[in-house]
C-alpha cells in the first residue's frame, strides 16, 4: 500500500491510502493508464465545447456592445458622467472580446495544424 507525498489531513491521508490501496488492488497499470487517457478525452472535449461557447459569447457581446456605444455615443447622451464611464466599459468589453476571438482562432489553428499533419 502506498501513500501520497503531501499531506492535508489524517482523514485525507486514510482516503488516499485506501483509494491506492483500492486502485493497487483492483486496476493493473495498463487499466490504470487507458482510465488517465479517457479522463483526458473526457477534459479535452469538454474544454472544446467552452471554447465553442466563447467564441459565441464573444460575437454576441461585440454585437450589443457596439449597439450600445451608438446610443452612448449620440451628443444628448454624452453629456453625463455615467454615460462616460459607460462608453469605456463598452469600449474595453468590445476590445477584449475581440481579443478572445483572436487567442481562440489561434488555439483552434494551432490544434487543427497538429492534429492534420500529425495524422499524415
């Protein structure tokens, strides 16, 4: 039976004791691995699918921000100190959504790239 190296508490100790105890017991190392790899799959599509939320997020807010700012941006409207804070909001919304837009094409290029000629 093995132990972890850290500890956080006697009963966290006993937990990871038997979880190793059990794991030892019940998996062989090859089971062990093929359990890390489909947790890893699991992790990975699940972060593609947040990804995929941002980037609509991301399109969604550059839209009704710039919606905004036309409005905010009209002489009536820019007379108030309120309206000014929120023109900036909207501004640093609007660039920081476009900068989310760019990092994600970035990352997608990037695994499209490997994955493709990875596979040749």
């Amino acid at each position: 039976m093995s132990l972890m190296k850290f500890r956080v508490s006697r009963r966290t100790n006993i937990i990871i004791s038997k979880f190793s105890f059990i794991t030892e017991n019940i998996m062989s190392s090859e089971e062990m691995s093929d359990l890390w790899n489909s947790i890893f799959n699991v992790v990975e599509i699940s972060n593609f699918g947040v990804t995929l939320v941002g980037i609509g997020v991301s399109f969604c807010g550059i839209f009704f921000n710039i919606f905004h700012l036309i409005v905010l941006l009209q002489k009536p409207m820019r007379v108030l100190t309120t309206n000014a804070f929120l023109i900036g909001i909207a501004i640093c919304d609007v660039s920081r959504m476009v900068v989310t837009i760019i990092m994600f094409g970035l990352s997608f290029h990037y695994y499209y790239e490997t994955t493709m000629y990875s596979s040749w």
